[in-house]
C-alpha cells in the first residue's frame, strides 16, 4: 500500500525535468542533454550558461540527435534527448534502434506530451503508439512516470544503467500522487489500494483518474484494488498474476493505443498464465491524434473515470 502525497500540487514536468538534469549534471559531468529546437519551451535552455557545451542544440533533426547522442555515448558520455513523443519514437525510430540499441550505446530518452497531451501542436505531433514502438526494441527501459517525483527517480535511475530508456510524460503539472523522497523499483508495480472485486491498474498522467473512479465504485459498494504500473518495460508479471487471478474483472487504462500498450502488456501475462479473469482494455483505439485543448481531447477519447465506472458497472451486472 502507499501513501498519497498531502500536498497534492505539484510542480511542472518540464521544471522537474530540468531541475533534476541541472543537479546531476552538477553531480556527474559525464551527462550531456541534446535539444530538438525546444529548449526554449522544456526550459533546458537554462542550463547552457551553466554547463556551456554540455547543452547541444540539434535543431529539428531528431534522426541525427539520437545520431549525435550514440556518438557521444561512444566517448563514454551519459546522454539525455527531448523532444516530443513521436518525434523520439516514430521519426527517429531507426537510428534508435541501430545507432543506439544494436549497437548498444546509452541514450535516455524523454518523449514529451504523448497522446492528447499534445493538445494544440495538433495530430502529427501527437503519439499513441511509443510505447508499443519503445517495447519491442531489444533490451530497452519504458517508463510512464505519474507525477514529479517518481519522474525524478526515473531520470536518476536511467542513468545509472547501459542501453536505450524511454520515459514519456506531458510538460505541465499534473496532480501529486507520491510524497518527496518516495523510493521506486524498476519491473514492480505500486500497488496503491488493495481490493477484492476489480483491479485498475493504469500509469502516467492519468493515473490520477484511475483513482478517482476507484473511490466512485466503491461507493457502488465495488471492492477496487488500484495499481501504478509506471515501469511498462521491465513489466511487474508476478503482480498482475498474483493480484488479478482471484479478481472478477481486470481493467487498464493509459493515454495510448490500446495494442501494445498498458494493456497489451497485462494481457500477455494472463493469457501465458491460463488466468481467465475477464480484461476491460481503455485506451484510444483505431484513432489518430487531434487539435485541441488536452482535458477537451481526454474526454473524447473516452479516457474518463466515469468509463471506467460504467464498463466495471455494466460488466459486474451482466
């Protein structure tokens, strides 16, 4: 079980990602940071008068970053890229996957506003589908971290190992879910209430939701068991057979695609373990990105407390 976070504001994603950067990049003179021209919007253009060529600007040309990163992990550097979701994923996908993970060369990678956090940039530079991409590269790290600090603890893990990781996660604030200083474990979930009847299990920034819809069923006198499964690669397999094998309904719910995702990951290890509990996938199914305001995008994507609420509901009473 975990504790909830009482100050429940957090701060930025991009202000922590760059806070943290600014610490380890005083801490280890080894991390260098790569920007795809929006150093100017992550704020990471901050830590050039500091760290002089540390910071490497590469334009719009994320192919040739991740390029310029396998280079510098070469030299025995430790970088970090940014840029949008699709853009570290879809576009650069081939230089990741030869000049980073097949030649086994470090680069951590953060993938900025994923699926409707996207918002007014619009469809193209919208993905649903980074996870699916990140996951099926050999050998590779995929996280979705929920707030601040476990994003933190993310960017500092990362580092300390070899190969290619990937961590997603919207630019703007999202509710706190974990108390500073929380400790994570990479390949286990966080198991955040424990239930009889139904398991949500959900990651990143919709977290938050998952929650939500947990405390509305239980008013329907529903028994919901709730858990963070922010490490998608290493994946939790022990967790979501032990606490879904005895569960009526199993339920994930993510801001991606619903193939090779969140629940893709959760099917896989029931269907290899013979558990016959039936799995309600939420997610975003046969749909492209759009323009738009991102709570407004939410919403018509369906990916709400309130579908939860009603797919357990109608499930549970046939």
């Amino acid at each position: 079980m975990w504790s909830r976070a009482k100050d429940t504001k957090d701060i930025e994603l991009r202000k922590c990602f760059v806070q943290t950067l600014d610490n380890m990049m005083t801490e280890n003179e080894k991390i260098v940071i790569f920007e795809a021209d929006l150093g100017g919007a992550s704020g990471t253009t901050n830590l050039k008068s500091k760290f002089g060529n540390r910071f490497i600007q590469a334009g719009i040309s994320e192919a040739n970053m991740i390029g310029m990163a396998a280079g510098m992990s070469i030299k025995g550097y430790i970088p970090f890229v940014h840029t949008f979701s699709p853009f570290t994923t879809r576009r650069a996908l081939d230089q990741i996957f030869i000049s980073g993970a097949y030649s086994k060369n470090t680069i951590n990678i953060y993938g900025s506003d994923p699926g409707f956090y996207a918002g007014a940039n619009g469809g193209t530079h919208s993905t649903y589908d980074d996870i699916s991409i990140m996951r099926n590269i050999p050998n590779t790290i995929v996280l979705a971290p929920a707030d601040s600090v476990c994003l933190e603890w993310c960017m500092r893990e990362v580092s300390t190992h070899h190969g290619i990781h990937y961590f997603r996660g919207n630019r703007k604030a999202n509710p706190k879910i974990y108390q500073d200083g929380s400790e994570f474990e990479l390949g286990k979930g966080i198991i955040h209430k424990k239930g009889t009847d139904v398991i949500i299990f959900s990651m990143g920034g919709i977290f938050i939701h998952a929650l939500e819809a947990a405390e509305e069923l239980e008013k329907e006198g529903v028994s919901v068991e709730v858990v963070d499964m922010f490490s998608i690669k290493p994946f939790d397999k022990e967790l979501v057979k032990n606490e879904t094998s005895e569960k009526k309904i199993a339920v994930t719910f993510e801001n991606h695609n619903v193939l090779g995702g969140l629940g893709s990951s959760v099917s896989e290890v029931l269907t290899d373990n013979g558990i016959c509990t039936k799995l309600i996938r939420i997610g975003v199914d046969e749909r492209f990105g759009q323009v738009g305001d991102p709570e407004l995008q939410r919403k018509d994507y369906d990916l709400t407390k309130e579908r939860i609420v009603r797919e357990v509901l109608k499930s549970l009473r046939g």
